[in-house]
C-alpha cells in the first residue's frame, strides 16, 4: 500500500513541477527505488541523469533551459542564451550559456551541451529576474544586463552581436539608456559602450 502512496506521492509532484530531480524525492520522504519502478511500468520518462518527466508531456522550446536549471540551481541563463529568451537575437546558439560564481566548475551534464562563464561579485548578482517555464524556475539576466555582459564578453561572441543586440532592444524599448548605463558602469564596459549608446539615443 505503502509503494502506491509513494509513487503517487511523485506523480502528483511531477505533475506540479513538470521536472523531476531524484533528490526531490528525500524532501518528501519518498525512496529513490520508486523512480525506477515508474520509469520501468512507463509512468515516468528519464530525460538525463537523475532527471526525470511525464512520458508525452510536450517539450517546450525550454526544456533545455529547465533541465539546467533543475540540475544547475546557481546557473544564470546569460549572452546568447538570454538573447534568445528575451527574443533579442537571429542566432541560435548551440550550446547553452551560464553565468556561475568564480570558482565554479563547470557543470557535467549528458544534455545539454554548456558554455560557463564565471562572474563575480555584483556582475554575477545583480539584474537576475525569475520566470517560471514548464513548472521550472528559469534564473535569467534581465536585458540591459544581458546587452552589457555582451559588451563585457565581445571577444568571446563577438562586437557584432553586442551591437546587435543593443540596437534591437533600444528600436523595440525593452530597456531604457540609465537602465543600459547603469549594467554598463556595473559590468565595468562604460567606456566601451559610450559611444554606441550616444549613437543610438
């Protein structure tokens, strides 16, 4: 009796949450033995190591970015990948961008494939914003700190993309010049961005 209490005890937690993590299971005092039971009778649908979903739920366009954040609770989704979130960018990145704290390893995962950047202090910290996708907590730069960490890392993207990006979210008012400024000055690119935000004012 006591084993369909615990798995539905999971079911109903996957059905909250969307993503599993097989250490969810110590916090509601369910064996981890469960999951392979479900797993084996088709209930449950192991997406990675020690991750697990509802068989048939749709992947959305951010289960990759779930699954990291699941699996990776400091990343911060950020450069290309932020882009893409706040619909600031034509590329498509192949890996998965994240900000962690300097002294970070990067983090071992089968899927997806991750490109790490340590921060620290403030630049790490500040301009994080919270969405909820697929019953997951996304952790995301908001865009002005995006555009200025794009600026920070030009020579691992490339200027262009910076520049493309700022001129996106100044034509579409996603964020406003003090807001620019102020990551700028953060993030310590005001010199660099000066005369890209004179231009575009």
């Amino acid at each position: 009796m006591q084993n369909t209490t615990h798995q539905q005890c999971v079911l109903d937690l996957l059905q909250q949450q969307g993503l599993l993590r097989a250490s969810d299971l110590d916090a509601i005092g369910v064996p981890r033995v469960v999951l392979s039971r479900l797993t084996a009778s088709g209930q449950l649908e192991r997406v990675g190591r020690g991750l697990y979903r509802l068989p048939g739920s749709t992947a959305s366009e951010h289960e990759s970015l779930a699954t990291v954040a699941v699996k990776v609770p400091q990343a911060v989704f950020c450069l290309l990948t932020a882009l893409q979130f706040h619909e600031l960018t034509t590329q498509l990145p192949r890996q998965l961008w994240i900000a962690m704290p300097r002294g970070s390893h990067v983090p071992r995962l089968d899927y997806p494939p991750i490109k790490m950047v340590q921060m620290t202090g403030d630049v790490y910290t500040t301009g994080i914003e919270e969405h909820l996708r697929d019953g997951v907590t996304l952790r995301v730069y908001s865009v002005a700190k995006t555009v200025a960490d794009c600026f920070k890392h030009r020579n691992k993207i490339g200027l262009d993309v910076a520049l493309e990006a700022l001129k996106d979210v100044r034509a579409k008012r996603k964020a406003s010049a003090d807001d620019l400024w102020r990551y700028a000055k953060i993030c310590r690119v005001a010199n660099v961005m000066r005369p890209y935000l004179e231009v575009i004012e």
